[in-house]
C-alpha cells in the first residue's frame, strides 16, 4: 500500500529522543568535524538504537498548519523535549517531517525558514527592543562575499513593523530589553520568531509566570497567526488555558503519549487528563469567566 503523502505542518514517526551524555566523534554520521547540535543530530542507527531515550513516541504524529496544538504534561512529562527534537536541537530515532521534506534534509538556514523555537528560558540581551525583532530576520539572509544578501531591505523592515504592531511593542521599540517587564520582554521575543516569518512556531510555555495581561494578550496572537495560516505547537501544563485556546491536545506522561485530540475529545473521557494532570475540567456558561472551564478532581 503506498504511503499517504502528507506535506504541510509537521509529522513524525516512531519518534524517540532525549538530551544524554555527548557521543564520540566516532559516532557521528557527518562529513565534518562539527558536533550533532551544530547539524540536525546526524547519528549511526547502530548507535541510536542502544541509545536510552527518554522521550518515545510510537505511531504517527501530526502538528498541522493553520492550527493551535497545546502539548500538555507535568513538569518532566517530555514537553520541552519534543519541542527541542523537532526544532532539530536534539538527537533522535524514528522520522520528523517538516513540510514534506525530512528534517535531517534541510540545512540550518533553511529550517529556520520552516521552523521558529521560542524555549522557555531566555536572557535579556544589551540591545533595544527593535534590534532584537530584526534578528528574526537573519534566516532570511543568504551569506555572499564578506556580507549578507537575501530578502529586501524594504521585505524584513516590514516584516519587523508588523512583528511589532502585532504584539503591541511599537512604544517601545527603542526600549533596551534589559529594561522591560517580564511579560512585555517575552512579547518582544516572540515578535522575534513572529518576524522571522516561518511557517511553524514551536513556543516552550510561552505564558510560563506572566500576569493574566500577558497570557491572554499572548493567546490572542497565537490565535491570530494560526488563522493566517501558520502551524503553532505551545507546550503548558495549565489545563483551563490550553483547552481554551487550543485545536488540538497532546498528552504526555513521563515521555509516553497519554491521550491526544480535540478538546472536546479529551473532555468526553477525562480519565487520561485526571490520571497524568491530577485534575481535569467541567465546562462552565457564565460569560464572565475567563476560560469557560473549572478544574475539578
């Protein structure tokens, strides 16, 4: 039976992988002396099949475009892992495909063009808010001669433009990174990854420790790039939230896969939910509430 040709989003299968002691340079499956994090983790099978990962996924799994997919979990249920792995920072077994194209295929530059990552942690750079959006754009670039050739000056000027008028950080652009709240320093990244214009965003808890504010403000332009067309993967543990504003739902417990699907899925059997969370949700019509849930045990 020939294989269904799936090309938009991201899919993968029989997905193992997890952070583990350097291999050998032996190991490496590459033509140069560069280490697996500078490639896209390059290994011998022979190599990766004794490897004892953390995180496995058997079966297929897909994180389309023109989506919100949240991951849930505790903390150490495999979120930022899997994050980490399609993003091509992490050595694994199995197939990722970005695109209809494999994950291994596709050079650093080109990734970026495909895939954003935005990872949980970030330190604030001595540099002005502006500044930092225009890195978003270096993946466009193309390296010729002693500089940098690619996209028009005029394309990432606009692109920064509306990076910045969409998560409200016009005022500020001229503010140093160093100097803003926390919640408005994790919107200028994001405006970051939104100006670098790939197709898929894989967002670490981007919500992690914001005010309300923020979360919500955050939501509503995940929200808004997903119905433009771009495939956006978010990694919480903040139940109500998630199944507030996503499509779909992946469940992971200690590196396995609990339970996917709609939320309306995952709310017709909660046992999943309650078993790997400690608590699951019952929908709720005051208008007034905030997320339409309440978390019960």
């Amino acid at each position: 039976m020939q294989r269904e040709e799936w090309t938009e989003g991201i899919r993968c299968r029989e997905l193992a992988s997890g952070e583990e002691r350097r291999p050998s340079k032996t190991a490496w499956n590459r033509r140069d002396d560069r280490p697996p994090t500078e490639g896209r983790g390059h290994f011998h099978s022979e190599l990766a099949s004794n490897r004892e990962f953390f995180l496995r996924l058997p079966g297929e799994l897909r994180f389309p475009t023109g989506q919100i997919t949240v991951l849930l979990g505790r903390n150490g249920s495999g979120k930022s892992t899997l994050i980490r792995t399609l993003a091509g920072l992490l050595p694994y077994t199995g197939e990722i495909w970005v695109g209809g194209q494999p994950l291994r295929a596709l050079a650093a530059r080109e990734r970026a063009c495909r895939i954003a990552w935005l990872p949980q942690e970030t330190t604030a750079p001595q540099m002005q808010v502006e500044t930092l959006v225009r890195h978003g754009r270096f993946s466009r670039q193309r390296p010729v001669g002693l500089g940098l050739s690619g996209t028009s000056a005029e394309k990432d000027t606009a692109a920064v433009e509306a990076a910045l008028a969409q998560t409200g950080l016009g005022p500020l652009r001229h503010r140093m990174v160093s100097e803003l709240s926390g919640g408005e320093r994790r919107l200028a990244f994001l405006a970051m990854v939104i100006a670098q214009d790939a197709d898929f965003l894989l967002l670490d808890e981007p919500e992690a420790a914001l005010d309300m504010e923020h979360r919500l403000h955050i939501a509503r332009i995940l929200r808004t790039l997903a119905d433009a067309g771009k495939g956006i993967l978010v990694s919480s543990h903040d139940l109500a939230a998630s199944f507030s504003m996503a499509d779909r739902l992946i469940l992971l417990d200690e590196g396995e896969l609990a339970a996917s699907g709609t939320p309306e899925e995952l709310l017709a059997d909660q046992s999943a939910l309650i078993r790997t969370m400690g608590a699951g949700l019952k929908p709720v019509s005051d208008l007034a509430a905030i997320y339409p849930y309440l978390l019960i045990h």
